[in-house]
C-alpha cells in the first residue's frame, strides 16, 4: 500500500519553526504527520482585518487571502457558522468604502449589469431582491481543496482539508432574472458573471479580473445570494450580492457580482481561459477541462489531533460526505487504511444533493495505530476513488487515501 504523503523539504524548511513550537504544546503532536501546514490554531498570526470577527483557533492561515478551516471544526454541525468558514480570494475583498462607491453612483444603490439577454437591464440589488427569493444549501470548496497533499508540491495555496463549508444561501433564482429580462437566446450556451473589484487603471483587466464562465444548464439551480446563513454577505464572502452555482467548485461563485451575461462562448479573461484548468503535468491551456462540477468526497473530521491520543474502547468516528452534482448516498469507512471497509451511517439534517451530509461510525478500539479512511458514493455509482486525479495545479482532491488520518490508541 502506499504511504501517505509526507512533507516536502521545501514546505518542511517553511514550516519546522511552528511545529516544534506545537510539538512543545501538545506531546501528541505526531497525530499530525501529515498535516505539517496545520497550525493547530495555535495563533501564530492573527487573523487580517477584514475577518477579525472570524474564529482565530479555528483556522490555519496561509495569507491574508487564503484562510483555511481546522480539520476538525467542520462537521460539528451540518451547516457550517460563518465564523468557521474559510476565506479565498484572488484579488484582495472589496472594502466597504468601494462598494458604498458603487452605492454613491447614478443608482444608489448597488448594480448588476444582466447582458446577452433579450433586454439588458441594469438591476438595482433592492429590485433585484423583489424578483422573489429563495434557499439553498450546497457546499461551497475550493478547487485547490487538498492541494496539500499532492505529490509535487503544486504552486498555490497548501489547502488540506478546509477550504470546504457547507453554507445556506438566500437569494433570487438566476431563472427568474433571466425571466424579467425577456429570456435568452436559444444558442446561448455559457453564463458568464464578474466579480466588482476596482481593477487599478495599470492593469489589464482581462488578465486581473474575476470572471468566470459555466455551461448554461447552471440556471436549473443558480441563485443570485444576498444572505448566507442567515445573514447579509459579509465583505469577506462577497457583500452585497454573490452568485452561487450548486455543485460547482467556489471559483465559480462569484463575489461583489457586477455583471452577468449569456453567450455562445465562454469568457476570453485569463482566469476562465488558462486558470483552473485540469492539465497534466507540465500542460495547461483552454483544451483542458475547467474547474466546474465538484467529485463524490468525504473525509474524517473526528477523531483528529486536537483530542491528542484517543482512550481505547468505544470510538466515534464522524466526518462530512458529499455527491457532488448527486444525492450522497453512501459512505464506508476503514480503520486499517482501506483493508476493510464497513458501512457508516448518516446522521444529522439532509439539506438536499447540493449539501453535504455529516456520517458516524461507532467502533471498539483496542491501543495501537490506525488508519482512519472514509469513502464516499453518490446516486450516480460514482464513488471517491483511492488516488487522486495527477494535475499541474492540484485541483479536485478527492483520494480517499490522501484524506486519511493516522490515529493512535491508547
Ligand atoms: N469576486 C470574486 N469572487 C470569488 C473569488 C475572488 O477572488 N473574487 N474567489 C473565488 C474562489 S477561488 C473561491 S474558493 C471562493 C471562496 O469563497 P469564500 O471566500 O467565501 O470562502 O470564492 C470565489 N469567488
Ligand atoms: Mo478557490
């Protein structure tokens, strides 16, 4: 069987200063072999301003735009509290004075610019918010999620396993948008949206800005969000208007939306052409497939390395699954790296296809050294499969195998 992936010398060198720091914390802190990057909330920077009302111990800071959940807060609950979840963001968030900017203009109020519809209309967000609402549960994760554990140390952000929430969403169907604006045109075949960053006036903004395409079969579920769990977006998750694409990954759910447009092609901008492409090694380009639709996944939440060493006898072992584009149906979990598998069950609300699930399995443990693994199916058969996908970038992590966790019994 093959090892779990170990550290880099170039991330080790990075890292050793703050993992004898947390050695010296917690005795057991061989629980976290793999997981060299993971701070353990140990507050060795604080969290930047914008998010200063986030949960410091919570998270492993990469950079001050790129914010990483613990292991093992997520899955507490099913729905994850906006203090928990991760932050990623290609340009720096949009301040409050930029969009009080917007807010300032013509319209007073912030603005969508809907195009390549029968009529463009520029919707103030409180029109908008009259069109109707509705609510929808989905995860929202990084396609960088478990970057972490590729092999070969792929350029960007070392996520492991919390680049992931699972979030309520509040707004208006993208179809009703669409709706109010005379419909599309029957060739149209890509959604196009992008994100209000001020692009400074050297740059181009066709290599700068956020903009992001997706097949127009996206409308089925697409909402235009102004809640999130209850309350207005806040700056750090796209105040005040974010489009949600279920079942895609988080690049396709764009921040401080300013614009939304149908076409026939998809965006010409850097980040949609070249960006976030699934290439082989070496390779990128737009023949390679997009980030787009998120994989069957699950992983272990619990046990895991703030506990330290686990008491031997009854053990809980707990963690969240997804499908995907599909229903959840299914998870096993293994306790000796993947030799046998048995079922776990579900536990907590199921907040439909597009969320994802919390699992349980109780088992008795005996003192020694395990290898905890969780694989998840969907409606479709599609199940996690042991390897992951090889690609230059290390996106769509979803190796059963990567995600394990080594936990020791006493
Ligand atoms: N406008 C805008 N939208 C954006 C981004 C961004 O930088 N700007 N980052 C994307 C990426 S890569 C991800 S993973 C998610 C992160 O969402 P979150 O910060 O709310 O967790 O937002 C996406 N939407
Ligand atoms: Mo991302």
């Amino acid at each position: 069987m093959k090892n779990i992936k170990g550290t880099s010398r170039r991330n080790f060198i990075k890292n050793s200063a703050g993992l004898a720091l947390a050695a010296s914390v917690f005795p057991s802190f061989n629980l976290y072999a793999n997981h060299k990057k993971d701070d353990g909330g140990l507050g060795l920077a604080d969290l930047p301003d914008y998010v200063s009302w986030k949960d410091r111990p919570s998270f492993i800071i990469h950079s001050d735009n790129t914010i990483e959940t613990h292991r093992s807060v997520l899955g507490q609950t099913v729905i994850t509290p906006n203090k928990y979840i991760y932050v990623r963001n290609n340009l720096p968030s949009m301040k409050q004075d930029e969009i009080d900017y917007v807010r300032e203009g013509e319209f007073k109020d912030w603005i969508v610019r809907i195009s390549g519809v029968r009529s463009p209309t520029i919707f103030k967000l409180n029109d908008l918010k009259k069109l109707g609402s509705k609510k929808i549960v989905t995860v929202l994760q990084c396609s960088g999620n478990g970057r972490g554990f590729f092999g070969h140390a792929p350029r960007g952000t070392q996520w492991l396993t919390g680049a992931a929430a699972c979030v309520e969403w509040e707004g208006v169907p993208v179809k009703d948008v669409i709706n109010a604006c005379g419909g599309i045109s029957s060739k149209t075949k890509f959604m196009t949206s992008r994100g209000g960053e001020t692009i400074p006036a050297m740059l181009n903004p066709v290599t700068t800005a956020i903009e992001r395409s997706q097949p127009i079969s996206v409308i089925k579920h697409a909402i235009l969000a102004w809640k999130m769990n209850g309350e207005d977006l806040s700056l750090a998750h796209g105040a005040p208007l974010r489009l949600i694409v279920p079942g895609y990954f988080g690049i396709n759910n764009i921040k401080h939306l300013a614009r939304l447009d149908f076409a026939e092609k998809e965006s010409s901008f850097k980040i949609q052409r070249d960006s976030y492409r699934i290439s082989p090694h070496g390779k990128k380009g737009p023949q390679y497939p997009s980030c787009w639709e998120m994989p069957v996944k699950s992983w272990i939440t619990s046990p895991y390395s703030k506990e330290g060493v686990v008491p031997s006898g009854k053990v809980k072992i707990s963690g969240v699954a997804m499908g995907g584009m599909h229903d959840v149906t299914k998870v096993k979990v293994s306790i000796n790296g993947g030799g046998d598998w048995e079922t776990a069950k579900f536990v907590g609300e199921d907040y439909g296809r597009f969320a994802w699930r919390k699992f349980e399995l109780e088992t008795n443990l005996k003192p020694g050294k395990y290898i905890l693994s969780s694989k998840a199916s969907n409606s479709r058969w599609q199940t996690q499969p042991m390897e992951r996908m090889e690609n230059e970038r290390g996106y769509a992590n979803n190796s059963w195998l990567d995600h394990s966790v080594t936990i020791n019994v006493a």
